[in-house]
C-alpha cells in the first residue's frame, strides 16, 4: 500500500505502509511513521542542526539493518545536507539535518528506525553541546544496577555543580546528559567523562567498571566515557529501538531512577512508542534542558590527562570532596521553572 501526503507544504510517498517491521509485536512501518509524527515536536529540537546517523531495517528488525551516514542520492531537494569531512573515509560525507517533520517522515518512510544525532552541532562539529555517560549492564546486571551507578555520577556532578538528566537507552542501560552549551571540545569533555568513570570503578569496583573488555563486564555496569568523541553517535533522545518490541530511548525523573532501584524492578524504566508518546503529553520534554542549560567542565588542572589516569580518580575525589553540595544554581532553576513538569529531586 502506497500513499501520497503533504506535510507543510511537502510532498512525500509513503511505500509499503502495512509491512511489520516488529514482528514479535505486529508493529508496522505505519506505526513507525504514526509514532515519529506524534513525537515531533519532542524530538525535533534535539535533531535540528545535528549531522544524523541513521540505522535502517528496510526488512524488520530482526533481519539485517546498515548504518548511513551519507545522504541517499535519491531524495527530495528539501531534505537538507551538511557536508562534514571524514578523516577516517578520507573524503567529505553529507550528513542529513532532521530539521523539520517532513524529513523526520521522510526517514520513517526508508525504516531509518534509530536515530544517532552528534553531540555536537553541525555549525562547529568539534564543539559538543553536552557530555554523556552511557551506562551498560553486563549480565545478569540490569537496568537496575545502572539507577544505583547513575545515583552515583548524579552525586558527583553536584559536586561540581552541574545538573544531569537521566534517559533510558530503549534497549537495556541507561544513559545521562550534562548539557554545556558553552565552548568546549572533545578532548575536554572525554578526558573528564574518563576520570569520572575511574572514579566510579576505583569507589565501587564490586559494580562499576571503566574498561571496555566484555569478559570483564559479567555482573557489573561499564561506565561507556568514549562516546564523547567526534567520531561517535548516542542514540536521540525519543528515538525508536531496534528491540523485540517497539521501545523508545526516553527521558525520566530522578525519581523514576530512584524509585526503579529502590523496588528493584527494571520494567520500571521500559516505555514503549504509546507510552512515551503520553509521557511527553503529560510531562512534557524532560530533555528540553539538554538545548538551553549552559554549563561548564571545572577546571580539573591536568589531573584528567590521559597519562595520569592512575592519579586522576583520587585527584577529582579530592577536589569534589573539598566542594560542598549547593542548592541549585540559578540557571537550573530557570531551566526547571521553565518545564514545571519536572519535579525538583531530592538528594541521595
């Protein structure tokens, strides 16, 4: 079943709506499209002006799926394109901006099912505009044991006054943002991620662990810093998972995490495409934050250089312990009186 829409002021086909692209569920392309559409105005602002990656499962999530990266050369002249240099291809790649909602439903339409937007914006691609720490459980650890990790790093950076926002992964972590939206590049904010991770490994070994080997992962949460990297892409924010069913990487509460641990239920923290779409309706855009806090890194003085791994957690232990816990800053309350939604947390 083919159909032909305007989306403002666009014209678009839409192909095979009826084909199930979950098949444990019966989720179709349509509901992929339907959701993207419902959610819009959500995921929207965290797309806009982001070079995109996209994964594709033209023949449903269980079969084969491929990255892109590279605008298709068949695709409406609306569709906007950043050229980006790839030092790795050695040669420019053009990037896709998910600007607008026709685009969004032009991607549904090729089953570009998850989404993996930079960390930074197009305009200054070695800038990120946020940190991230995702937050992967090695069985039989679950998302669970990722809530009491990112307890943790949230207690860490209020020590450094800065303010973190929590998400699931859609798949089985969880992942939390620093936004910064002040000059910052990738050396900074992947050196700082690392120590922090060591941090966490060196105060809570029996659970954390900062190396990526999988053998060593069994039990215990890895602390994933190297995602903030130029070369690197986290899945959006509202962004569809490629799971048995149709699960959404989706923002929660502090209080959602904490609720999670403390009954020690990971279906706590699984929302599927109509869930998320009703939380944003109640709630609204718990990561609306992500585009408008401005933050910097602290000043760390070197201990975060990669040839003082060793010294680096103890030293940042030492300079956290030395700074006391505040109340919010002011940016942060703004940034939450702007979105009352949110509730204001509690300390742990």
């Amino acid at each position: 079943m083919d159909s032909g829409i305007e989306i403002q002021g666009k014209q678009l086909k839409l192909s095979n709506l009826e084909k199930v692209l979950y098949p444990a569920t019966g989720f179709t392309k349509q509901q992929v499209i339907d959701y993207y559409v419902r959610i819009a105005p959500a995921i929207l602002p965290h797309l806009a002006g982001r070079a995109l990656t996209r994964k594709r499962y033209p023949n449903g999530v269980d079969e084969e799926f491929f990255y892109e990266k590279n605008a298709p050369q068949h695709r409406p002249e609306w569709v906007k394109t950043v050229p980006i240099w790839s030092e790795g291809n050695h040669r420019t790649v053009h990037y896709i901006l998910a600007n607008d909602l026709p685009t969004l439903v032009w991607l549904a339409n090729l089953a570009a099912i998850e989404l993996h937007p930079s960390l930074a914006l197009a305009k200054d691609i070695t800038c990120p505009t946020m940190m991230v720490f995702d937050l992967d459980p090695g069985p039989p650890a679950n998302i669970v044991q990722c809530c009491q990790v990112g307890l943790w790093l949230r207690e860490v950076f209020e020590h450094f006054e800065l303010e973190s926002f929590p998400k699931t992964s859609g798949s089985k972590g969880l992942q939390i943002y620093v936004p910064l939206n002040t000059p910052a590049n990738y050396e900074s904010t992947k050196n700082f991620a690392h120590a922090l991770a060591q941090l966490l490994e060196h105060d809570h070994p029996e659970m954390v662990v900062s190396d990526m080997k999988k053998q060593i992962r069994t039990g215990k949460v890895f602390v994933d810093w190297s995602q903030n990297d130029e070369h690197k892409t986290t899945v959006a924010v509202y962004s569809l998972r490629a799971r048995e069913h149709p699960t959404v990487s989706t923002p929660v509460t502090w209080e959602e995490v904490e609720r999670a641990l403390k009954k020690k239920d990971a279906n706590l923290l699984v929302f599927e495409a109509r869930q998320t779409v009703a939380r944003v309706e109640k709630m609204g855009d718990l990561f609306a934050p992500l585009n408008e806090l401005k933050q910097r890194l602290p000043d760390l003085k070197g201990v975060a250089a990669p040839e003082a791994e060793q010294a680096a957690p103890i030293s940042i232990a030492a300079q956290a312990e030395e700074r006391p816990k505040r109340a919010r800053r002011p940016a942060a309350r703004k940034a939450v009186k702007a979105h009352p939604s949110r509730k204001s947390r509690r300390k742990v």
